[in-house]
C-alpha cells in the first residue's frame, strides 16, 4: 500500500482539523496516511519514505508562517523531486499560503502536483458537514492519482 504523509502548521487549530480530514480521505482512497506537525520535524531524514506528500499551512499577514518557510527549505533537501504532492490551509479572506507553497513544490522541489490544484477552506466552513467532506475529497483524489496505474 502507497504512503502519503500529510505535514502541517496550525496556530488555532483549524488546518489541523483539515489535516486530520483529509488524512482519512487518503485512506478512504486506498493509501496509508501519516500525520506529522512540522515542529515534529527535524530532519530532512523524517521525511524519506513516502509516495505523496501533503503539506497544510494557514495564512497569516497574507503569507505562509514563519515555521513552514523553516520547514520548505528543510524539505528542499530532502530529494522529493518526482512525488506525488498536495498542499491545503485554512483562511478567513485572501488565503495565499497553499498556493505559495504548492508553487514551490512544483517549481523548486519538482513534485508531481495534484491535477486539483491547492486546496483553501474558509475556516468558518472547516468544521462543517460540507467542509469535511471536502477535504476528504481532496485527500481521495490524491490517493486515487497514486493508485492510478
Ligand atoms: C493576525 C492574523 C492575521 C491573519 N491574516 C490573514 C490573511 O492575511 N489572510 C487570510 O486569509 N486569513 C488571515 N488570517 C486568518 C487565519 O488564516 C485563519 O484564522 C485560519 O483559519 C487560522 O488557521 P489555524 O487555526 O490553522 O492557525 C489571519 C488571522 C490572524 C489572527
């Protein structure tokens, strides 16, 4: 069975709960999931192992925080180049970090990014019937992809 680890930065807790979500959309699409904080990180070494690759990270001050930034140039030397990748946050109204940071793993790091693109959820919604299952979704289509032969 394929393996995803899903990393992720919450100050509040609402990308954690996205996290968690999507983690078990991933499974229901057929691949194991880990769930790693990226403080628990410390090492590029933590990092080997995986098929995909899922970071999550909110927006504050219209950008991704500072301990992803830490965390991106730790996952630089970590060779992922040609994974399966996804990345995702919670927001309230310009939700720019997934989308910087799945830039960054399709242009620096060279991953296989998923054809759905980055995921943003408002946080309001992250707790919902229809927020759940949205991430879930987004979990899924990563797995699928993997799965694709
Ligand atoms: C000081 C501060 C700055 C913020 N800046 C932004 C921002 O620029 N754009 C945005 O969409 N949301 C912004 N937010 C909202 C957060 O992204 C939102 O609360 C998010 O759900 C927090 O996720 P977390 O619980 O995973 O930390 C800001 C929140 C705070 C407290």
């Amino acid at each position: 069975m394929k393996k995803v680890l899903i990393c992720y930065d919450s100050r509040t807790g609402s990308t954690e709960k996205m996290a968690n979500f999507i983690a078990e959309g991933v499974r229901i699409g057929g691949c194991e999931a880990e769930l790693l904080k990226i403080s628990q990180v410390k090492s590029e070494k933590d990092l080997a192992g995986f098929d995909g690759y899922i970071f999550g990270c909110p927006t504050y001050h219209r950008d991704m925080t500072g301990g992803m930034k830490t965390f991106l140039f730790l996952g630089d030397k970590a060779g992922l180049a040609g994974k399966a990748g996804a990345a995702f946050g919670s927001y309230t109204h310009s939700g720019d970090a997934p989308g910087i940071i799945f830039d960054t793993m399709e242009h620096v790091f060279k991953m296989k990014m998923i054809s759905l693109g980055s995921f943003n959820l408002l946080e309001h919604l992250v707790t919902t019937n229809e927020g759940v299952r949205s991430c879930q979704d987004y979990g899924r289509a990563l797995s699928e992809e993997l799965n694709r032969p």
